[in-house]
C-alpha cells in the first residue's frame, strides 16, 4: 500500500515527532511505501491565494506534488497536536491548499459532498494537554468533529480513527512508550 504521512509540530523533538517516526518505521516494516511530509521542516506555505481557487486555479507545484501524492495513497496518516481545539495553522493551511474542491471532493446533483479519494482509511494521531474528560464533556471533541465529521468524510474516507494522547505535559517516559506501542498497534491494525 501507498501511505501518505502528514506531520504538523515545529519541534523537533516533540512527542508528535516520536509518534511520526514509529508511524513511518511500522509501515516500512510492513512493506508499504511511505511518503512522509514534516510540513514545518518542508516550510510549507499554509495561505490559500486567490489563484488557486476557482474554475482555472493556478496550482502552485508544491501544492500539485501534494495533491499528487494524496490522490495516489491508499490509506492517510496525520499527526498533530490539539491547539485551541484546532490542528496548528500549518495544517489548516495544508487542508485548504490540498483537500480542494474539485480534487479530493466534489459536490454531486443534489448539493450532497462527493469524495474522490481512492484512499478509504485514515488515521489521526492527535497530542494535548487537556485532560479527555474537559475536551470531550466540556469542548465537545472538536478535532473529532472537524476529522471525522467533516473534512475525511467530504474526501470519501470510509475507514477513519482517531487516537489522543490526553495530557502529554504530565505524561512519565514510561507512559509515552505505551503510547507509542499503541501508535504502532493502531497502524499496524489499520494498515
């Protein structure tokens, strides 16, 4: 299989990046092809300009390589930590740009979301520092929300799971290597 990986954290040594390497390192070992994008290393532009949107977008080549890459993958892999509810801007901005209408979705007669990816499994791995039971009872899960409500079904996702490492700023050395095992499990699972 062909996996697209998406990583949205600056820091390099970030627990986001522990779990973006075990991601890769687990898929590799399962013999499938890995194309790995770490949007802060790469700079990657996160602005939607005008031109790119419309009937006749002008498509930066970056942003093409991207679509390319994402409309090939048999399955999808994004990790990011939880910022005010939200993925860092970096990714929104990767959202925008790349999951455009007209290439992974487009809308059918009635106005109903058609996706067009031939990807139909994803998996998000998400960080916090929120304790579950704030971000689920009181927030509401909005990462939940915008990945599995909305943005993967748009682009015909079938198959979508969603993991969060709750309280990342308390967690021992010992409980990162659980979840890291439970990274591996899940795309081991998944993929």
């Amino acid at each position: 299989m062909n996996i697209y990986v998406v990583l949205a954290h600056p820091h390099k040594g970030s627990f986001n990046h522990a779990i973006a390497d075990v991601v890769c390192c687990s898929l590799a070992e399962k013999g499938h092809d890995v194309v790995f994008h770490d949007l802060y290393l790469e700079k990657f532009d996160p602005i939607l300009p005008y031109e790119e949107m419309g009937p006749n977008p002008q498509i930066h080549p970056v942003i093409q390589q991207h679509m390319n890459e994402v409309l090939k993958a048999d399955g999808l892999i994004v990790i990011h930590p939880n910022w005010w509810g939200q993925p860092p801007a970096m990714l929104k901005g990767w959202v925008d740009r790349v999951l455009a209408y007209g290439v992974v979705y487009r809308f059918g007669p009635t106005g109903q979301p058609m996706g067009l990816l031939q990807a139909h499994s994803a998996l998000v791995l998400n960080t916090s520092n929120t304790p579950e039971h704030v971000e689920v009872g009181v927030y509401g899960d909005p990462l939940e929300k915008l990945w599995g409500l909305s943005t993967l079904k748009f682009c015909g996702v079938e198959n979508y799971q969603r993991v969060m490492f709750n309280e990342v700023n308390k967690s021992t050395d010992e409980q990162r290597k659980q979840w890291l095992e439970e990274v591996r499990k899940q795309v081991e699972a998944m993929f």
